[in-house]
C-alpha cells in the first residue's frame, strides 16, 4: 500500500464508526427484548461484540485527533485545526449533557451532570488528548511514542483505580455511577493518537504496520490473562484488566484492517454503493445518530418511545423487526441534519451569484 497523501480521507476509519453505530443501535435495542431472553445465550453473544462498540468510538476519536493536526502541521494550519477541535471536543459535551436530560431529572438533582456516559468520556479523552497532539504534531515520532506509552500506562493502572475514593471517583471508577469512566477507556484514545500521528506522518503503508503491531501486542496481552489476573489485587477483570483491554483493541485493529483492505480495492473516482453511504452517513454523523436513536428508545414525544410501547415485552422477531425500524429513523433523521447543514453552503453561493447578476443589471 502507497503512502497516503496529505488530504486523502481514511475512509475505513468512517466505515469502522459506522459498523460500531450499528451494533450501538442493536446493542441499546435489547431493551426491548423479554426479560428472560435477555439472559440468554443469544444475547451474551450479542454483547461480547457490542463490548466493541465504545472502544472503537473512542480509538476513531484518538486516530481523527491526531491524524488531523499531524497533517495541519505539516502544512501550517496547526493552529485552525486546534480551534476546531476544541469546539468539537465541548460540543460532544454539550450533547453529553443533553442525552442526560433526557434521562435524568438534571434540574432536580444536579448530581446527573457528572454521570460519565460514553459521550463524555468521549469528550473528556478529545480534551486530555488536546494539547498533547496539538503540542507534538510537528514532531509525530515524539507523539507516537508518547501517546502509545500512555496508553499502555493507562490500562495497567486500570485495575488500580477501581480503589480510588473522593472527587476523582467520579472519572476514574464507576463507584459513583460512571458507565465509562477514563479508566480504562481513555486508553483506547491514546491508541487510536499513536495510529493517527503514524498515518499522518507515513500515509496508509505506517497505518497498516500500526495496526499490525497493536493487533500482535493486543493478541499478547489477551493470551496473558493469568498472569495479569494475578498481578492486582480482586478487580473487575471484564472491566479494567489490561488483557481484557488488549482483547479488545486487538479485534478492532483486524476488523479494522480489513476495513483498510476493502477500500484499497475500491476503484477511486467511482460513485458509492448504497451501502457504503448507508455505513458512510453513520460513520460521519456518530454524533447525530447517538442522540437520535437514545430519542427515539426512551424520550417519550407524545407519549410514545420504542421502550415505552414495545419495551420488555418483544421476541427475537418483534425485536429484529424493530432494530431495523430504529436504525432506519435514526438515518432518516441524520440524512436530514446533514441537508440542513449544507444548505448554507449551498443557498450562499446561489444567493451572492444571484445578487451580483441583479446588481450588474441594475449598473447597466
């Protein structure tokens, strides 16, 4: 594979959020499942793959990050690509918060504002990770190497941090409620920072060793588990031991080079399937179709929502059907905002070209 150049996108990295927007939407679906089935061996299938999901969201955010203020740095526009970042960062905090109104009395009790769900720590990683690539862009060896240890170092205080009490609970551990607190998912921003400042210095060919490299030392830490196991004092090993970690980040690297694999094969230039803008339009509107399909599960709009009418009471069946029915709003209503958002850039230039003709006419 040839280097890529400087403003070639990855698309694989949009499929691989793509696929993970997906199986986000089957995994919060199951809400809707019978009691009973939820423990059924179908089910704990269903969630070994979903345990995927937050890391892949987070290892793309990372890779993103990086990639793009290695290559702003490289041709001087470091300081564009920060700002834009930074307002990225607080406005995936900004929906954070939103999606916890939606289910929680926030006004009632404040406490809710600081329950880190998987935007947060989303948010929270994009701003820790912030000044570190921004700092050592210009230098992306410095920051591969920086980021990766950080990441190992992340994962192996993991298990340490379940032990912490006070304030720094509140993002370090879930004792306070956290469903994904920094420790450990924060480590798989880090990892997906060293595979973007690689790609953005060495193109596709340094991606492609990148992920080779972490699915080996993933596949390592994973045959490992014992002896990780043993190392900590008890801890929740499916939680924040680094094998378990490693696991993880392995599997997202293979699908993720196979992601890469097929879109080499792609001819450029050529129009996309439907399928990969279905994939595509997920991958690049995560944000939108995170808040959409958590509407459509749970916030009642006069008096209906999926949970409310079909919530613990469907069969596989009802359960399928409904699945796609969810996936099918949410890009409906992600096609929409993506429309709207265009159409400045669409109705400007028509708007000043026509205004320019009338102004011409009227000089004559």
């Amino acid at each position: 594979m040839s280097p890529a150049p400087p403003s070639d996108r990855v698309r694989a990295i949009d499929w691989l959020r793509g696929i993970a927007v997906l199986f986000m939407v089957q995994c919060h679906a199951l809400v809707l499942l019978r009691p009973e089935l939820r423990q059924s061996p179908t089910t704990k299938f269903l969630l070994r793959i979903d345990g995927l999901v937050a890391p892949a969201f987070l290892f793309s955010a990372g890779f993103a990050l990086s990639l793009l203020l290695v290559r702003s740095a490289a041709s001087g526009k470091r300081s564009e690509r920060l700002g834009r970042n930074l307002r990225r960062a607080l406005q995936v905090l900004g929906v954070a918060t939103l999606v916890n109104w939606m289910w929680f009395p926030l006004f009632q009790q404040p406490k809710w504002l600081v329950r880190l769900d998987i935007l947060h720590c989303v948010g929270l990683s994009l701003l820790i990770l912030l000044p570190f690539t921004a700092g050592m862009a210009s230098r992306p060896r410095v920051l591969r190497g920086v980021a990766l240890a950080l990441a190992l170092v992340t994962f192996f205080l993991s298990p340490l941090g379940e032990a912490v009490n006070g304030p720094w609970a509140y993002v370090l551990n879930k004792s306070t409620g956290a469903v994904f607190p920094l420790l450990p998912w924060l480590g798989f921003s880090w990892l997906g920072a060293y595979a973007g400042a690689v790609a953005g210095e060495q193109g596709r060919a340094g991606l492609v060793r990148a992920l080779l490299f972490l699915t080996g030392l993933g596949a390592v830490g994973w045959l490992a588990a014992e002896p990780l196991r043993n190392l900590y004092p008890e801890h929740r090993f499916f939680v924040t031991n680094p094998s378990n970690a490693a696991e993880r980040w392995m599997w997202i690297c293979i699908v993720l080079l196979g992601l890469m694999v097929l879109e080499r094969r792609m001819a450029r230039g050529t129009a996309p399937s439907r399928v990969r803008r279905f994939v595509e339009t997920f991958g690049t509107s995560s944000l939108s179709a995170y808040v959409f399909h958590e509407g459509l599960l749970y916030f009642h709009i006069f008096g209906f929502s999926f949970e409310r009418v079909w919530g613990h009471r469907s069969g596989w069946g009802q359960y399928t059907l409904l699945t796609v029915a969810l996936i099918g709003l949410t890009y409906g209503l992600c096609l929409a905002v993506d429309g709207l958002q265009r159409l400045p850039r669409t109705v400007g230039p028509l708007l000043r070209a026509r205004w320019a003709a009338l102004g011409a006419g009227q000089s004559r």
